[in-house]
C-alpha cells in the first residue's frame, strides 16, 4: 500500500534529509513513525503526500507511483490519503457541520449524500451532538476529532496522522489514539508520527525509528527507542 525504494532527499544545502531509506507499509497496517525532532520525520510526510519528490528513489502509495504523476493526477492523489495535523488546520469561523461536509463538496458529492455521510462521521468520531458548534469554541480533544472526521469522510485507504497528540492533554491523547485504532480496525491503514513515548509503548504496534534520515529499527509490537 505504501512502498518507498531505496528513497533519499536531500535539500539545497546538500545534507541528505533522508538517505537511502526502504519501507513497506501493507494494507490494514497501524504504525508509528518515531525520532527527534530534524530526523527527517517530516520529509517523510511531506514526500508521501508528494508535497515534495524524492532526490533519489521510488514511492508508490495506493498504487500511484508518485514519480510519474500529471498534476491532474496529484490533486487526485492526494485526495486518497487523509490527513490530521498536531494543529487541526480546520476552518475556524465555520460549525463543525460545515468542516466536515466541505471535504466532500471539493470532490462533488451530492447534498443529498453529504448530509448522510456526515452525521455518520461525527458520531463515529463522538461529536454527534456538536455539528452546529464554530470549530473554536471546542476543546482541542474536540477539534482534532473534528479533523478526522474530515479527513476520514471521503472514505480514503490511508490515514496519515502528524503529530496528532501533540497539542493535547494526556485524557485526550489516549482518546485520539483510541480512535485511531478503531479506524484502523475498520480497515483503514494508518500512520501516526508521534513523540508520545507513553501511547507508543502502551499500543504495542508497530514502531518505525528514524534517526539523522535513515530507518534504524522497525519491529512489530515495538516501543519507543531512545536515542542514546
Ligand atoms: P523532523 O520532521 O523529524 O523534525 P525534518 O524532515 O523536518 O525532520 O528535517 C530533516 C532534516 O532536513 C533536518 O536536518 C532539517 O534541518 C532538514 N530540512 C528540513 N526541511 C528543510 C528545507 N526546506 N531546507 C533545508 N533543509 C531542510
């Protein structure tokens, strides 16, 4: 589902950001993508969303090989991974309603099929009773639902969550986790970069090290490795 060959990328200084990395994600997988901070955690992200393309190397994610795509194809791309950021990124001034239906107005689902689809969405996520609140007046445990929500409505195989815990409190964290896991269970494939040693070590799943651009470590039922 998601397969990086022998992937490097360097910026215009030169200093290789990852180098010479190899990763095979299947479908129906959960794992957890950890380093400091500058270990090249974000390039990674970025590459995978084909925000960025790769110095050297070959990525294929849900079958498109992302080198050889027209930019037609990219905004198609894209729109079959769903995304969370540590930061929401929703639209403040709109209700929670709103945030969610406009994921599927972009790719022109009729009305009719958005007001079923949402509800849906936001009572898997725990908000049923929330959708006519601005987005600002929630919680941050309540916002990053919200983001999910939007990012899981259009149905896409990938979930790729960035940092998703980390503006939120330890009660909250664990809730979002959870709820990544049941996504997952569903049968979404899902990638979650974290910090959170405790939630790393207490899931038990797989764990993806990175350090200074290179994987140093990848195993099933893993925990959070320090750097020494
Ligand atoms: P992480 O997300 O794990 O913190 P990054 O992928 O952001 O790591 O960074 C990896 C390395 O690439 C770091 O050394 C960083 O300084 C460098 N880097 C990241 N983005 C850029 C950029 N746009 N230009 C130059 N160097 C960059």
């Amino acid at each position: 589902m998601i397969s990086l060959e022998s992937v490097s990328k360097s910026y215009s200084n030169g200093v290789p950001a990852l180098n010479d990395v190899s990763l095979n994600i299947n479908e129906g997988e959960f794992v957890f993508i950890v380093g400091d901070s500058g270990s090249g955690k974000s390039t990674l992200i970025k590459l995978l969303l084909r925000e960025l393309t790769p110095t050297s190397g070959r990525i294929v994610v849900n079958d498109y090989d992302l080198s050889k795509l027209s930019r037609r194809k990219v905004a198609k791309f894209r729109r079959s991974i769903g995304v969370v950021f540590q930061d929401f990124r929703l639209l403040k001034d709109r209700n929670v309603y709103e945030n969610v239906a406009f994921a599927q107005r972009v790719i022109e689902v009729p009305t009719r099929q958005i007001k079923q689809n949402v509800p849906a969405m936001l009572s898997l996520v725990g908000l049923a009773g929330k959708y006519k609140a601005k987005t600002r007046q929630l919680s941050g445990g309540e916002q990053q639902r919200v983001a999910l929500a939007r990012a899981l409505v259009n149905n896409p195989p990938i979930l790729l969550a960035d940092e998703p815990t980390g503006n939120l409190d330890p009660r909250n964290s664990w809730e979002i986790m959870k709820l990544l896991e049941e996504i997952n269970k569903r049968g979404t494939t899902v990638l979650v970069v974290t910090h959170n040693r405790e939630i790393v070590n207490a899931m038990r799943k797989r764990v993806v090290t990175i350090r200074k651009g290179v994987i140093v470590s990848d195993e099933e039922k893993g925990e959070y490795i320090d750097e020494d």
